[in-house]
C-alpha cells in the first residue's frame, strides 16, 4: 500500500471515530442546543415585551398630541372668529410645532409598530421550529430506547442460542458416550455368555450327556461290542 493510500485510510478511520462519537453525544447535544434556544426565545420574549411596552408609550403621545391639535386647531378657529386674530395666530403656532412633534412621534411610533411585527414573526417562527426539533429528538429518544431494548434482547436472545448450542453438544456427546458403553456392555456380556457356554458343553460332555466328550476306554469298547454282539 502506497503512503497515499495508507494516510487516506487513516483519515477515513479518523473521520469514522470522530463521526461516531459525535453519534453517541448527539442526544445530549440536541438537548443542551434546546435549552439554548429556549434561552434565547425567553430573552426574545422579554425584548418584544419592552419594544410592545415602548410602541404603547409613543402610541399614547401619538394620541396626546392629536387631541392637542384637535384642540388648539378649535381654539385657533374660536379666536379668529371672535375676531382675536393674534390668539388665533399662536394657536396656528403652536398648532405648527404640535405637528412637527407629531410627525416625529408617529415615525417613532411605526418604528415600534415594525420592530414589534417582525419580532413577532420571527419568535413564533423560532418558537414553531423549536417545537418541531423538540417533537424530533422526543422521536429519536424514544427510537433509541427501543433499538436499545431490541439489541438487549437480541443480545440475550443470541446468548441463549448459543447455550442451547453448546447443551445440544454436550448431550449429543453424553448420547454418544451412552451408546458405547451400552455396545461394551452388550458386548461383555455376550463374552461372558460364550464363556459359560463353553463351560456348560465341557461338563456335559464329560458326564457323557452331551456328544464329543473323552474317548471311551478299550475295555468300555469291547463291552459295548459284546452287548452288540449278544443282542443279535
């Protein structure tokens, strides 16, 4: 193997070992990620809180000064009709500068109004997402300690497969132990028998009852040719 070849193994090795420990922290990772998140979605919570607290306050001097308009606009209209055109003129004046603080106010005010809907926007995005990774790794916990409680019982399952396996052996060894010693005693004992048998023929042949025992004596032949002999 070229050095290439054999520092490309090792890296792919390398990368395998750090994928898998990633793998077995993933659960704690995804968990400690959530709690980050629900930490930034709270700070969001209490940042659209202040913005929505700051969009009230302006909306109420946005109105204030409406109403003032509204009201120095009737007083301006009461003097010039009375006749008072220099009332009238200041409250034309200070018509004139409630307007410009208006102007202001209102683009502060909308400035409030966008931040508050985009905020909005965005946590409930983040508060949707957030759900939908928290429902996830609920599913891939619960996966875990299924496969976790198939691979225990697989485990077992195969441990006792295997000493069944080795049982069976066993007995198929007994079995066979068994069986020779069945076959010596058979054996033995069909020996034994031979053995006894031979004993028994000798004894028979020897009392004379049984054929092919000792020779008889010249005297015992003659006697049984004699009795031939007187017989006929």
């Amino acid at each position: 193997m070229s050095l290439k070849k054999l520092w490309t193994a090792l890296r792919g090795a390398a990368n395998e070992g750090v994928e898998a420990v990633a793998d077995t922290q993933a659960i704690r990772i995804l968990d400690q990620e959530m709690r980050e998140a629900k930490q930034e979605l709270q700070a969001c919570d209490e940042s659209l809180t202040r913005i929505m607290a700051k969009r009230k306050l302006a909306q109420g001097k946005v109105d204030s000064l409406n109403a003032d308009i509204e009201t120095y606009t009737n007083h301006a209209i009461a003097a010039s009709e009375k006749g008072d055109d220099a009332l009238a003129l200041e409250c034309a004046d200070k018509v004139g500068e409630l307007e410009a603080t208006l102007e202001t106010e209102q683009s502060i005010l909308a400035s409030f109004q966008s931040s508050e809907k985009t905020l909005k926007a965005n946590i409930s995005k983040a508060k949707t997402n957030v759900r939908r990774m928290e429902q996830q790794i609920e599913q891939v916990k619960a996966t875990e300690s299924v496969q976790k409680a198939q691979v225990a019982v697989s485990t077992r399952h195969m441990g006792a497969n295997s000493k069944v396996k080795t049982a069976l052996s066993s007995l198929d060894r007994i079995k066979e132990k068994q069986q020779q010693r069945s076959a010596e005693l058979e054996v033995a004992e069909e020996l034994a028998n031979e053995e006894n048998g031979s004993d028994l023929d000798a004894k028979l042949k020897a009392a004379g009852i049984k054929s092919g025992g000792s020779q008889p004596s010249g005297s015992d032949k003659l006697a049984q040719i004699l009795a031939a002999k007187k017989a006929q």
